[in-house]
C-alpha cells in the first residue's frame, strides 16, 4: 500500500466514524426511550416495542 493509499484509507475510516457518530446522535434525540449504541461499524438500536415503532421498521427496510 502506497503513502497515498494509506491516507485515503485513514480518510475514510474518521468520515465513517463521524457519519455514525452524528446518526446515532440523531437517533438517540429523536428515540430517547431506546438505547442507541456504535458497535464497530453498525449503529444498534436497543428497547422494548422497537419493533412496533413504524419509523424504525421503515429505516431498516431501506438498510436491507
């Protein structure tokens, strides 16, 4: 791998670790009776009825 790879590599590992950052942030505001947790690279969404909730049923079919 050359220099240049490696630091588009890097790069690209804090945009990811920001984007999740800033969506479980969101999740966790507009959810705040469900944990939400990053676990590696997947934000997970903890609670109970959360499978009742119509928002969360939808943004997992788009996820799929």
């Amino acid at each position: 791998m050359t220099g240049l790879e490696a630091r588009a590599l890097e790069i690209a590992e804090r945009a990811e670790q920001r984007t999740l950052t800033r969506v479980a942030a969101q999740l966790a505001a507009e959810l705040p009776d469900l944990g939400v947790a990053i676990e590696g690279d997947t934000i997970a969404i903890v609670g109970h009825g959360v499978l009742d909730d119509a928002r969360l049923i939808w943004i997992g079919s788009l996820l799929k």
